[in-house]
C-alpha cells in the first residue's frame, strides 16, 4: 500500500476499512476506497488508481490491535477483577483474567499502560466475547482526555512499532 496519510492529523497510520453504502461500493468501481486513521479515527476515502483489493468478511475491526503486556482491572454490575492486556487499539481491546465475567457485561476498565502515569480510565466498555484465549472488549465511553491519552500511547506503539 502506498504511503497514505491521514487529511486530518497527517500520520501513516491508517487501515483500509469496509465500504458502508451505495456511494462507497460504486466509488469502489474507480478504486476509492474508504480508510479510517489509527491515531484520530478520522475516516475518509482516497483514490488508489489500479489497486484492487480482496473483500475480507472475517476481519471488520476498524482499528489495528497492537500487543502490550499489562495490568488491567475492570468493574461491572456483575463482575469485578484483574487481568492482563493482551492487545489494544482505540476500539477496544483483548485481555485475560481468572475472574468470572459473561459477555455484553458493561464494565469500566481502567489500563495501567505505564509505571509512570495514572491508567486510563474508560468509563464503559462491553465485553464482546469470552474465550479461554482472552476477553474482548469495545470501548463505548470515555472520561474527559482519557480517549486522547490512550491516542497518545498507542501512537507510541505505532510508531516504535514502525522503526
């Protein structure tokens, strides 16, 4: 894929997405695809004359999924415990734990990313699935600046990843 930048914050990190809609399959037909950035969520659509791509069903994350290794401690109505991240994008993420917990639990997390800042809070998260490989999580709510503290370290995943 050619080096695509995001309108809007001007980074690399972007993903093509899926098409949403009549314009966007038609637009498809003169190779506009649709991309969403992983730093801001800015989502656009660039032209790429003569590339095609494959229509993948199985995978619709919007984000990348970055791996980490870190404490996590959550809390629900029905559940409370503490795990470790596997992975994690602005989405969401995937994260292990010995606590009992059942999906479409809404629960708040908070992410202890780093020794040396406070964990970042989400405010409400659902729990997609559980699998004895890991819980995965989406993201609904965030406390004020959290969801930007969270572009921030996952920018320092990018691009430490990138080197």
């Amino acid at each position: 894929m050619a080096n695509i930048k995001c309108p809007n914050c001007a980074r690399e990190f972007v993903r093509r997405v899926s098409r949403v809609g009549l314009i966007e399959n038609v637009l498809g037909f003169f190779y506009v695809y649709p991309f969403k950035c992983q730093i801001c969520g800015f989502r656009f659509r660039y032209f790429q004359r003569g590339v095609r791509y494959l229509r993948l069903e199985e995978d619709r994350r919007v984000y990348d999924r970055m791996p980490v290794n870190c404490p996590v401690a959550f809390s629900g109505d029905d559940c409370v415990g503490e795990g470790g991240l596997i992975d994690v994008s602005m989405g969401g993420c995937n994260f292990s734990t010995d606590s009992a917990v059942t999906a479409g639990a809404i629960v708040k997390m908070a992410l202890d990313v780093s020794n040396d800042v406070q964990p970042i809070i989400v405010d409400a998260a659902v729990l997609r699935y559980v699998r004895p490989e890991g819980i995965g999580a989406e993201f609904l709510r965030w406390s004020a600046g959290e969801r930007e503290r969270l572009q921030q370290y996952i920018r320092g995943l990018l691009i430490d990843g990138d080197k």
